[in-house]
C-alpha cells in the first residue's frame, strides 16, 4: 500500500504543466523506433529515459566485434576487463557505476550467465542488426537483476535484407591487428510469397589480445577458433499469424599458455613450475519458436506474442601443470609431479512468455507473462599425479576433489507486467509500469558439493518476491523541444553464487560461510531531461540519482574456532549515484557532421566515502566526413578520459589471513589509472553496390593506457596489473562482397 501512495505522490508535480498544454507536432518521420525503454516500439525522439542504440551502420562501419568495443563511445557505460585463471576476458559492464547491474537479452531473451574465467563475449556481434542499451533501472520491463539497466541485442531477419521473390548473398573477411583475428563470414537470405529465411555461418581464428609494448608484462598466449551458425525462417501463414523459428549456436576452443602460472611457489608445499597449458572449450545453443498474431476487432489485444525458447551453455577450463615438488622439505630432491584441472560451468535456460499490445487514441499499453526456469551446475575437478610412483593425489593445495562451490540449483522466475503510455494531451505522455517478480531459488546437494563443504555449512532454498514500479512524464515545449522525468525501481535478489557459495581451503586457512538471512538489493533512480530534435542537429541531456540499497558484497566478518578467516555475502552500505550526460549531433555541411558527448558522475557509500566503482569524467567528440560521390568516407573519434579520483580507500592486502580492516592488518593502497586520450580512426570505400572496404586505425597515436572499471578494485603493488593493460596501435580491416 505505501508504494501505491508513493506513487500517486509522485505523480502529481509531473501533471502540473498539462496546464500550459497547446499543440503538439503530429509525426516524425524516418525517426528509429526504440524497444527497450517500456517494451512499446516507440520513436526515439519520444523515449522516456536515457537509451544509446548501436544501428548496423555502427556495427559496421566501427568494425564492433565484442561487447567492450560495443560501449567504448557510449557516455555511462564501461567494459570491466578481468583475467582469472591466467585467461583474460571481459567480464561485464559498469553501468552509471554499477558493476554487474544489468540484464542482457538476445531477441528479448535472457542470455547465458558469465562465470569466473568465461566471460561475455557468447554474442556474435555479426549476427546483430542493433544493440540498445537501457541506464536505470530495468526491474519493471525485464525482472531481477535489473539495478542499472539492460542491454538489448537484435538478432538480423530476412526482411533486413531482401525484398519478396528476391536472394541475397554476402561473402566477408576482416582481419585485427590487436588479437590477429581473422574472421569468414558467410550470409545468405531469401524471401517467397509465405516464407523467408536467413542463414548466417561465421568462423574465426583468434590469438592473445597485445598489450601496449610499454607494459612491463606480456599477456599469456593464446590461440583459439569460434565458430557460429544463425538461422532464421519466417512462415507467413495468413494475415494475422506469423510464425518464426531461431536457431543459434557458438562453439568455442582455445589453447593457452599460462606463462603467469610458471616460476617457483613457496606455499602451501614448494613447488617448480616449468609449464602450464590450458584448454577452453564452450558451446552455446539457443532454438527459440514464436508465434506473432494480429487479429481483427479483438477487445485485448492488436497485436500479440507468444515465445517458446531454450538456450544450453556448458564451458570447460582445462589446466595441465608440469613441475616438480618439494614433498619431503627444501634439503630433498624434488619429485616431478603434474597437476590436471577441469573446472566447469554449465546452465541451461528454458521459457515462454506472452506479451500483448492494445493502442487507442490515448493509450498505448503492453503487457505480458514471463515464465523461466534456469538450472546451473559448477562441477570442478583436480587432481595431482607423481609421475615417479604413479600416485594419484585429489587432495590438492588444502581442496579435496572433486567438488562444486555452490551447489546445483534451479533458478525459477515468473512475472506479470504491464506498461502504458497515456496521450494526457497534444502536448503530454504519462508513462506508467509495474512488474511483480516471483523468484525461486532450489538447490540439490550431492556428493561433490559435500566434499566442498567439510565444515557441514547450512544452505537454504530461497522464495523472494518484487514489485517493482516506473513513472515517467514526457512534455513538449515546442515541436522540437522536449522535457522528460522519470522514477524507476530495480532490484536484484540473491543468486545461486551470492546465496550458497560454500568453500574451505585449510591449507590457506579460510573458509566461505553461506548468510541465511541474504536481502535483495533494490535500487530508486530519478532522472529528469531535455531533448532537442531538429532538422540538422539534436541533442539530449540527462540528470541522474540513483540509490542502491543492500549491495551484495563478499567481506571478511571475523575468524572461526580454528583461526580460519570467515568471508561470507553480506548486505553492506547503500550507496547514492549522482551524474549528468550530455550527447549533442550536428550536421556542419552536407558532406561533414560532428557529435559530441560527455559523462560525469559520483557516488558514495553510506557514511560519505567516495564509491570507489565510479568511471572517470569522460568526454567523445567525433567527426564524419562523406566523399561527392558518397563511395568513401572518414570517421574520427576522440576520447578523452580523467583519471582515477585520489583519495579511495585501500583494499585487501594479498596474503594468507590478511583481511583489511582486521586487527593487525592495515588495507594496501588502491590501484590508480592516469587520464588519456584515445584517437580512432574509421574509413569505407564502396567502389560499387556490390564490394565494401572497411578500414580502422585504433589507438592511433599509441597510446599506453588502462581503464579503470578493469582496475577499481586491485591494490597498487598487484603483481598482475599490466595484465589489465589495453593494446597500442590497431590497423583493421573488412572486405565485403555481395553477389
């Protein structure tokens, strides 16, 4: 009941300009629609909230090819590089200063989650005719997890590329500097009378990232191949019933050479290690079967969905170190031993949902059910042999194997939302959303969970349920001057990994305590704007609050019985992020346009101390220039980046027992990140309608630099930390040709 009083409350300031209302301008013409904002396709001009989209001209003319080259010109958003196990990969985005608050879907779909040492990077970014990413709060279009946004990727049709009766076929081969990535192309498409169809084949050869030739480490080699398989029919049955079918799958290798890993290890038994290889594997299918329907003079619904979908993902890290050890002390010889280690992480996804549309002249409304189900194993396996006697050893370092951290569970998600935008005048859109989440976590014990848990830790099942609420406020000044406001809830409720993480390794005398009493996190974001559409520029500005309450963070709380240092999942200080985003184009002249954008924000945990996750100020100015004869064209884009903000508080100092902020132990100084400028350079040549030259120059004037999302929470002396390094000068390259 307080919710619905809240709002009403903030409800009523939004009505007060309708007072002034006169005449509204009546359409926008060859204006992109936006899904993501409130699940109504709606002009972009008329999107209540903050909302970047990447078009396939971007996907193509940047060369786009992972999710931290997605957001690299987006102001608010960063890529968190990681490196785990000796393998580096991007491990999610900072959103307005929130690391891991966001839903990713592919066609409307949740996608696969990342896990330590994976990634993700499981999107083929040529598969996809757009990306729109969402900052705030996404509880009430899309569910839990939704504390800072979403992102959204749009899977090709066949539409996209052929007319009725006609074929298409491209053939493209690009090629990176940076990982001497090569990568084929393949995509056809066809469309008759009552069915279309798309068929796209992708394969890629990759190695090692390079660093910056100024760093002082040098990332571990790799070498590895992807390859992907998109296939999309449409089937027209009659006027009102079309029915499509998705199939999309990834598969992955990759051989590595932990050079990281070598050298001698003094704890817990000496150790000489002379090698260590690694082996990925991982393999992503997704088939989804959905029915749209448009019935005539129907009193629900003009248009509808209904989706059917499964989507497996299983990963493998294979790790194989030769050495020798130290079994019987310093002053015997060494026994030559090898250790073999598979850790893997396999989920699987399966749902429906229903999402129906209804318009009048005052109302647009969607709403919908959304019903999933997620099962996630992590089974890991380790195990020593002495290569003189043949003894095999699953006790490894202080762990018996095998085991699994957490242990098996079933995720269950059901939902009902509605969403309506409400023509309040000529002048006035109403935005109104609810969403009410039922989230079920159930778990399975077994004996590899056991063998994990040798201190008999209690699990729990979790039952958890959210309503979360939207209310935005949209008023036209003049026809192209626009005010929008917005209040939006998310919310996050503990997952598989927060909720029952169990984990004791005697030998480096700590141990992972699961907490029965875990709350969601919620988060309430306020955002007020102005946008302005004109025939040759636009620009937008957003203003921002967002307060996060129960963060879920892993800390130490205190030691055990057996002096064993206890870290468990809490729910810790609330933090408040304040910021402002400006993004401004502009067409100088025919042939030249320019865009400029900017980001600043801060935040703070609860007490006053800076929030050490906050990106640096940063600023985008680019510029496009376009040849008489429209076959070739240059883009360059500058950006600008402050560094990291002094005055963080330290982190944990790295060692055995050492807990920052216990008795005895003083916290390390954080990492800092200097200021830079980055220049890019993108050109095209399209000497006729059928052959495309793509050419970039990243890093142009190499430039020796490291983002911050990557090392926000690394001390400084983090023997590691060039790893985290970003390359020198890139040259790419794509060649297409359409037959």
């Amino acid at each position: 009941m307080l919710k619905i009083y809240r709002f009403f409350f903030l409800l009523f300031p939004f009505l007060f300009p309708s007072l002034l209302a006169d005449e509204r301008h009546s359409e926008v013409v060859d204006e992109e629609l936006v899904v993501i904002s409130s699940r109504i396709p709606t002009v972009a001009s008329e999107v209540i909230g903050s909302v970047d989209s990447i078009t396939s001209e971007d996907l193509d003319l940047n060369m786009i090819d992972s999710l931290a080259e997605l957001v690299r010109f987006v102001p608010g958003v960063s890529a968190h590089k990681e490196n785990q196990y000796g393998r580096s990969f991007t491990d999610d985005l900072h959103i307005r200063g929130i690391h891991g608050g966001a839903i990713y879907l592919i066609d409307g779909q949740r996608i696969s989650d990342s896990y330590t040492g994976y990634g993700r990077d499981i999107v083929d970014t040529d598969l996809l005719k757009k990306v729109e990413i969402m900052k705030g709060p996404s509880s009430v279009e899309y569910g839990s997890d939704g504390l800072a946004g979403a992102v959204a990727y749009f899977t090709k049709d066949p539409s996209d590329l052929v007319e009725e009766g006609e074929h298409y076929f491209s053939a493209n081969f690009s090629t990176q500097q940076a990982n001497k990535q090569e990568k084929l192309n393949l995509l056809t498409a066809h469309a008759g009378e009552n069915i279309e169809g798309l068929l796209q084949l992708v394969n890629r050869n990759l190695n090692n990232t390079e660093l910056h030739d100024d760093f002082s480490l040098e990332a571990n080699p790799f070498e590895g191949t992807q390859k992907s398989l998109f296939a999309k029919t449409v089937f027209h049955f009659s006027e009102s019933t079309i029915l499509s079918l998705i199939l999309d799958m990834q598969d992955w290798d990759g051989d590595w050479m932990v050079n990281t890993e070598k050298g001698f290890v003094y704890f817990p038994v000496p150790r000489a290690v002379s090698s260590s290889l690694g082996e990925d594997e991982g393999l992503r299918e997704r088939i989804s079967f959905k029915v749209n329907l448009s019935p005539e003079n129907s009193s629900f619904l003009d248009w509808g969905s209904f989706t059917l979908y499964t989507q497996d993902t299983e990963q493998k890290q294979i790790t194989v170190q030769h050495q020798v050890s130290f079994l019987n002390g310093m002053q015997a010889a060494p026994t030559p031993t090898m250790r073999h280690s598979n850790f893997q992480f396999e989920q699987s996804l399966k749902g429906l949902s229903f999402q129906a549309y209804k318009g009048s002249s005052r109302h647009q409304m969607v709403y919908g059910l959304d019903f999933e189900t997620t099962d996630t194993t992590r089974p890991r396996q380790k195990f020593e042999t002495n290569l003189v006697s043949g003894a095999i050893s699953f006790s490894v370092d202080g762990e018996t194997y095998p085991n699994k951290t957490f242990p098996d569970s079933e995720s269950v998600r059901k939902a009902i939302y509605l969403n309506d935008r409400i023509n309040l005048s000529e002048r006035q859109i109403l935005s109104l959303g609810f969403r009410y989440d039922d989230y079920e976590l159930n778990t399975s014990e077994d004996t590899d969970f056991l063998n994990g848990n040798p201190l008999g830790y209690q699990i729990k099942d979790v039952g958890d349920s959210e309503t979360s609420l939207k209310v935005g406020y949209l008023y036209d000044f003049s026809p192209d001057l626009t005010f929008y406001s917005q209040y939006s809830e998310g919310f996050r409720a503990p997952d598989y990994e927060s909720t029952n993480t169990v984990f004791t390794n005697f030998a480096y005398r700590y141990t992972i305590k699961p907490n029965l009493n875990l709350k969601s996190e919620t988060s309430k974001s306020y955002e007020f704007g102005l946008r302005r559409e004109q025939d040759k520029g636009n620009w937008e500005l957003a203003i921002y609050k967002n307060k996060v309450k129960d963060f879920i963070n892993a800390e130490a709380i205190g030691f055990s019985p057996l002096g064993l240092v206890i870290y468990q999942y809490d729910n810790y200080e609330s933090v408040t992020i304040e910021g402002i985003e400006f993004e401004y184009a502009r067409e100088i002249s025919k042939r030249l346009s320019a865009k400029l954008a900017f980001s600043v924000n801060s935040g703070e945990e609860e007490g006053g101390a800076s929030m050490a996750e906050i990106d640096p100020k940063e600023f985008i100015l680019g510029l496009n220039w376009i040849a008489p004869n429209e076959k070739w064209g240059l883009q360059g884009l500058l950006n600008l980046v402050d560094k990291s903000k002094d005055g963080l508080k330290g982190v944990p100092t790295v060692g055995v027992g050492q807990v920052c902020g216990m008795p005895g132990n003083e916290c390390t100084p954080r990492a800092k990140t200097s200021g830079y400028g980055l220049v890019n350079l993108f050109g095209f040549y399209n000497p006729n309608d059928n052959f495309q030259i793509r050419i970039s120059v990243e890093n142009l004037t190499d430039k020796k630099y490291t983002r911050w999302a990557s090392v926000a929470e690394l001390p400084q002396n983090d023997e590691e930390l060039d790893l985290f390094g970003e390359p020198g000068r890139s040259l790419n390259a794509s060649f297409r040709y359409k037959f």
